[in-house]
C-alpha cells in the first residue's frame, strides 16, 4: 500500500511525528512518501493519506489549509487520517480533543476516517517573541511533551483498519 505522509509544521514537532509514523510504516513493508505541504505532494497518487499539521493559536497551520483545499478532491477520493500536534494536547483536561482540529472539520468537506490530537513541544527558543509573551501570559507549560512510539501505533492502527475494511 502506497500511503502519503503529509505535514505541515511550524518548529518541527509535527514533521518529527510524520517521520516517527512514516519508519513505522516502512517498518510494516508499506511504501512510504513523507512530504511537507509547502511541496504540495499530490495525494492521486498514493493508496491512503496521513496528513498532519501544528497548532498555533488554536488554528491549523495555513499551508495545510491551502493544500488541503487545493487537494481536496483527491483527498476524498481515498482513505485520509489527520492528525493535528500541539503542546496543549498533553493536557489531560482536553481530554484528547483540540479545538483547531475542530474547526478544520467544521469548515472541509473532507471527513477523514480518524482524527488524532498528539502532543508536541512548546520550545519557547522556537517560538517568535511575539508569541512567547502571549504563551508566558496564559501561563502555558513548556517542553517536550511528543510521545513518537504512539504517534507510531497510532498511524499503524489507522492503516490497519482501513486495510480490513478494504478486504471486508
């Protein structure tokens, strides 16, 4: 199976987390193509696509709003995951759910069939000063919070059950 690992990141958390997905795939024998957004990797020619992209400021990142729209009817047309990274899905009290994730959903016609909000890093030495101000203000914990061996599962496990599905 012929799968595109798409991402779209911001400091290098959510392209940390494709690559982490995109090893274990190989690993399972499958044909694995990682590309940024910004690339614009054509998804018509691929079997399934993971697409992923960071969070800022309770939004995905726009280079993956763009591809998406601009891909849109490929994407459709084949068995899509998304997953969105970001510092606050380490917190307990969002209960895996992300509120930019959320919103992409409401505003695409795409329905993928799952949806991931993993944990990523809040490095503020990645992060424009800008934002750091506004981060240090609503108080937001700092670190590396990517837990990479479960973005791997979680993308086997997507494949997984659609490889099933296909063979039901």
């Amino acid at each position: 199976m012929s799968v595109l690992l798409a991402y779209a990141t911001h400091s290098g958390a959510t392209r940390t987390l494709a690559e982490a997905m995109a090893a274990a795939l190989e690993e399972e024998g499958r044909e694995v193509v990682l590309a940024d957004v910004a690339e614009d990797p054509d998804p018509a020619l691929h079997e399934a696509v993971i697409a992923g992209s960071a969070v800022r400021g309770e939004s995905v990142e726009k280079s993956f709003v763009r591809w998406t729209r601009h891909r849109g009817e490929a994407l459709a047309a084949r068995p899509l995951a998304v997953f969105t990274c970001s510092g606050s899905a380490a917190d307990p009290a969002k209960r895996g759910r992300q509120r930019a994730m959320d919103r992409f959903l409401e505003r695409t016609p795409l329905r993928p069939v799952a949806t991931a909000n993993l944990p990523g890093w809040v490095l503020m030495d990645r992060i424009p000063a800008a934002e750091r101000t506004l981060l240090r203000a609503m108080g937001t914990p700092t670190g590396d919070f990517r837990d990479l061996a479960a973005a791997a599962r979680w993308a086997r496990g997507v494949l997984s059950r659609e490889e099933g599905a296909a063979r039901d």
